[in-house]
C-alpha cells in the first residue's frame, strides 16, 4: 500500500523528488517510504536522474 502511495505523489509531481519531500507529501514516515522506494527501484519502476532525487520511469 505504501509503495502505491509512494508512486501517486512522484507521479503527480513535475520534477524528480527526495525521500524526504515523499515522506513529507505522502503523510508516510521516511523510513516507511525508503522501504517503498527500495521495492519500487527493484520493479523498475521508478529510476533516479540526479543523485538522491527519484521519479517514474517513462
């Protein structure tokens, strides 16, 4: 459930965004969200254009 939620706000956002903006647009602790972000990186889902920042993959 939080990986979706995780997805929901990169999705919505224009450009790519830190874990803690994630945590802090999502209501999800930080550490919740890594290990969201974790399983979504492993699906391929989402990749990271500029060191620390993530979006969805296109």
């Amino acid at each position: 459930m939080s990986a979706e939620k995780v997805l929901a706000v990169l999705s919505a956002s224009p450009k790519p965004l830190r874990s803690g903006e994630i945590a802090e647009l999502s209501g999800l602790d930080k550490k919740v969200v890594e290990k969201a972000m974790n399983t979504l990186k492993a699906e391929g889902k989402i990749v990271s254009p500029v060191r620390c920042c993530w979006e969805v993959k296109k």
